[in-house]
C-alpha cells in the first residue's frame, strides 16, 4: 500500500473515473431510450427534446400496447399533444408535450388550463 503526499494528490490520484464512464457511455450507446438527435432545423430539435415515450424498459411493447393504451383520453388534454404521434407500429406510443405543458419537480406533467 502506498501512501501519497497530501499536498500533491490530484483527483484522478483518489477515484477511477473509467467505471462511471463506462456506465454512462453504455446507456447513451446501447439504451432503448436514447437516440441521436435530429438536428435539420431548430424546429425539430425541439421537437425531439419534447418527445414522450411509452417504450423501453419497465414500459410497453408494441405487440402488446392495445387501441385503450394508444388512444386519446381525457387526461391528455393540455398535456399531450393528440396530433403529433407518429404513424405505423408506434402511433400512440411515441407523444410530444403540448405547448404549454410542462414536468413539474415530481415527474408529473403540469397544463396551465
């Protein structure tokens, strides 16, 4: 065991960054929930940073998400957006925040209506 110097010690001397770093460059690279970002126009930078899904681990799955999960209910109104979902196998499933909505320090989306 080696001891070191109080006055000379630098961070990387105490902790080994590699194991933190490996975690974090695992969920950005592998996870269901992340994605490269759409950058063609500030328009669809927003609107990717203000994407809902339903999806990924401990959510649903498309094969088993039926037409009550996917449709639009009354709770969604000022919080979800209706109309921007994509088509296909993730209709419903795939939301965006309404204009106004926003999450609130809990986790649960907040309407101004």
């Amino acid at each position: 065991m080696s001891s070191i110097e109080i006055d000379t010690v630098m961070p990387q001397d105490l902790i080994n960054a590699k194991p933190a770093a490996a975690a974090v460059r695992e969920f950005f690279g592998s996870s269901q929930l992340s994605q490269f970002m759409d950058q063609t126009n500030p328009l669809s930078e927003i609107t990717h940073k203000r994407r809902l899904s339903a999806l990924g681990p401990g959510g649903l799955t498309r094969e088993r998400a039926g037409f009550e999960v996917r449709d639009v209910h009354p709770t969604h109104y000022g919080r979800i957006c209706p109309i921007e979902t994509p088509e296909g196998p993730n209709i419903g499933l795939i939301n965006s925040l309404a204009t106004f909505a926003r999450v609130n320090k809990y986790g649960f989306i907040e309407s101004p209506y």
